[in-house]
C-alpha cells in the first residue's frame, strides 16, 4: 500500500450520493487505509485491516456499509420484517 492515494471515492464505487456529500466537505482523496478496504467493504463480505490511529480505518468500514442498500435494492435499510413494529416501543 502507498502513502498516497491513486483514485478518488466514486472510482472505488461509493455511492454517488454519499461522494456528493463527502466533495461538499472538501474530502475528495481516500487514505491509503480506506483505498484498500472500501472496495473489498462494498463486497459485503468480512474485513480486517490495521493502519495507525488517525489514519481513516472506521470511515473507511462505515461507507462501504452506507453504499451497500443503495446498490441492492430491497436488501438495504429500509426492508425490514413484516413483524418488525414501525416504530420503537416506548417503555413509560
């Protein structure tokens, strides 16, 4: 892995949205940490890395988790089990 960044965050597959949001914030390069973790992140499956405190690693395992329903259609946030209350139970 280099010090440097060679892409940007949409060429890593972020969702276009979230990219729009992160640009808007003047965060347009990924760290190193996050340009090797997003992509296999957006696979869905199991992930570990180790990279210095600072360094990106929680926002780079929190993206791909907040592009994964917009690429997957009713497999996201939004679809939830029929028996599942529509709001939180509220205890007095």
């Amino acid at each position: 892995m280099t010090d440097t960044p060679t892409t940007t965050f949409a060429a890593l597959g972020l969702e276009p949205g979230l990219v729009a949001k992160l640009t808007a914030r003047q965060i347009t390069l990924p760290t190193p940490v996050q340009a090797a973790v997003i992509p296999l992140g957006l696979t869905g499956g199991d992930l570990l890395a180790q990279a210095r405190t600072g360094s990106g690693k929680t926002l780079a395992f929190l993206w791909p988790s907040a592009s994964l329903p917009a690429k997957s259609p009713g497999c996201g946030w939004s679809a939830r089990p029929a028996n599942w209350p529509s709001r939180p139970p509220v205890k007095p």
